[in-house]
C-alpha cells in the first residue's frame, strides 16, 4: 500500500525551544534584577503632618506597606513573561510519514496428520513439525534479529490451511496481531475424514485470493501492491483434492504469482525408525513454473533459513520522511504577562494603594 503511515514521534528533550534570532531577546531576563534595585532604593515621598500618631496606630500601616511588597512581585512576573512571549517559544511535534510498496503474501500451511511428526524439533525438544513451522512464521511475520528477519510490517499477509479441504483462515491482511492469533489457534487435524493433503486446492485458494487483488488499495494516499507471494509449506505429497499441484503451479504463473514451496520433515515415516523421502518433483515444478524457488528443510534452523532467504527475497520499498511541526506558545505567556500586570494594578489602586 503506499499508504502515508504516521508516526508521531515523542516531544524532543528540550521540549520549549526559541528560533533565531528571537532567543537573544531572553537576555532582557538580566535587566530584572537591575529594575528590583530602582524600584527597592528609597525616594523622597511627599509628608504629611499630624499632630499626633494614635489615630493612625490602628490602621494597620505597617502590614499594608509588607503586602505591597506583592506589587514589585507581580510587576516582575509580567514584565518577565512578557520578554519570553516576545522571544517565541515553541514546541517541537515531530512526525514521519512513511511511503511503503507493500507485498501480499499467502501462507499456505500443510495441516494433516503427519505434521504430528517431531523430526524438526530443535535439539533437546520434542515438538511438531507443526508446531516448528509456527513458530518460524511468526519470526517471518513480527521479525527476529538473530535469524536476520526484519519483520513484514507493510505487507499483506494472509493464511490457507489444508488437510484434505482448504480453508482460508486468515483474509490478507495488514493486522498482523489478528494473524498471529488464528496462526495460534492452528492445529492438525483430528479427524480422519479430514486427514489427507491437497497440495493443488490450497495452492489454488492462495491463487484465488491473490489474484483479483487490486494493485492499489485505500484512497488517497495509497498502498501499492508490487508483487503478489504464495509460501507453500508440507510435509508429503498431493494425494486429495479436486485440483492437481500441476493445474495449481499453472494458475499461480498464470496471474503471476510467484510460489515458493517448502517440503519439510525427513521423509514419511513407515516403520520405527524407517522412513522414505517424500517425491519433491511437484512442489519443484510449482515453483520453477511460477517463477518461485524450492526449498527442503530437515530440520527447525534450516527452515529458519529458508524463511530469512525468501525474506531477502521478497522485500518491500519503503521511503520515509520526517516533519517537524513547530506550535507557538506565546499566547501563553502572554496571558500570565498580562494577568500579572493587571492584579497589580488593580491592587495598587484598591486595597494596596499608598496614601498619599
């Protein structure tokens, strides 16, 4: 999709910031002080004569003349604010826009019963190749640094299962947590009546969602589908299934899907201990076809492998710019200038005014 995708950044460290040449104007700061000595220094006052001072003892002069001590206090505040609100500070709001050609890939996994099979495990570990393929596929979806994956966040993904039916399970999709939790739920099949596998009807599901995919998707600005994946993963040979493997490669090159095809496990399991190689000349002819490439993994690094190299493979554009968006805030200094300045005021002619 070439969508714009936003990400809003944190606010930079220094989150009040002042343009040039407006900051020199903070320098007036320094005069503050100087303004508290003119208005503190002693000045002639005119007199007034009484005859006597016990009338005025109870007026209360001396705590007047404490509190007036607020009026050179507010007159600083606002002749301060006043200072910065006319060097412009700002606030920093940094975004970036990131234009991405998106892939759509459609996972195709083998769910059949052989799958239950633990000749992938990692050493030390008895787990099913199902359940190694999961673990790999969410690896290839999120990303891990140790196998070089850097995850697919601008892709399309979408997922097929098949036994002897296929069900899409997972629409393509940008959602990839939604994904992850129907990868989660994903198990082999129980039943007998659904055990078997249709290499060609998943194949040809994949193709059917893809195919009829518009290349462009949203509006305005857009997603761009650049290219259109199916990864095919089993463990044995098409031995169900309305479609043959062979009709399915054709379908995939023939809408231009490229496939990639992965047979896992070390062979079918006949016997204790014994076992014999899955044929591999299907899933190659898919993949040659198509336009694709075939992998065997044996065991869980080497499907890991195999994974990291389709990741190269099929990597997606992405072109990123950065903004910054710069607010005023004057206005708000401004205000506590001109509120300061005001109480001051009305103070100093009212309940603080000086007689005479």
């Amino acid at each position: 999709m070439n969508p714009v995708i936003h990400r809003h950044l944190p606010l930079t460290p220094a989150w009040l910031q002042w343009p040039e040449p407006w900051v020199w104007l903070l320098l007036g700061l320094l005069l503050l002080p100087l303004l508290w000595v003119v208005w503190m220094r002693p000045r002639r006052q005119t007199v007034v004569r009484f005859s006597g001072l016990a009338t005025l003892r109870g007026a209360g002069g001396g705590m007047r003349r404490r509190l007036r001590l607020v009026l050179p206090v507010l007159r600083t505040i606002g002749l301060g604010c006043l200072i910065v609100a006319a060097a412009r500070p700002q606030r920093p709001d940094e975004s970036t826009h990131v234009f991405a050609e998106g892939i759509a890939i459609q996972m195709v996994v083998d769910t059949s019963g052989s799958m239950r099979d633990v000749d992938l495990s990692p050493p030390g570990e008895q787990a099913t190749r199902l359940d190694v393929v999961k673990e790999v596929f969410r690896k290839f979806v999120v990303g891990d640094k140790e196998l070089g994956l850097r995850g697919r966040p601008n892709d399309l993904i979408g997922m097929i299962r098949f036994a002897r039916y296929a069900d899409a399970v997972c629409p393509l999709t940008l959602d990839h947590k939604a994904l992850l939790d129907v990868l989660d739920h994903t198990h082999i099949v129980t039943h007998r009546d659904e055990d078997g596998t249709a290499i060609g009807d998943g194949l040809a599901l994949a193709v059917e969602r893809l195919k009829d995919l518009k290349r462009t998707l949203g509006t305005g600005e857009q997603l761009t589908i650049t290219s259109r994946v199916v990864v095919l993963l089993t463990d044995g040979e098409n031995n169900y299934g309305m479609v043959t493997p062979e009709q399915a490669g054709d379908l995939a090159a023939t809408w231009g899907i490229k496939v990639y095809t992965i047979l896992a496990g070390t062979g079918k399991l006949v016997g204790p201990g014994f076992r014999v190689p899955v044929p591999e000349k299907d899933l190659k002819r898919i993949a040659e076809v198509s336009g694709g490439k075939f992998f065997r993994a044996t065991n869980a690094e080497a499907l890991a492998h195999i994974y990291a190299e389709i990741d190269k493979l099929e990597r997606t554009k992405v072109e990123e710019k950065r903004y910054t968006r710069w607010g005023e805030l004057s206005h708000w200094w401004l205000v506590v200038a001109f509120g300061a300045l005001a109480l001051q005021t009305l103070l100093d002619h009212t309940v603080l005014r000086k007689t005479p």
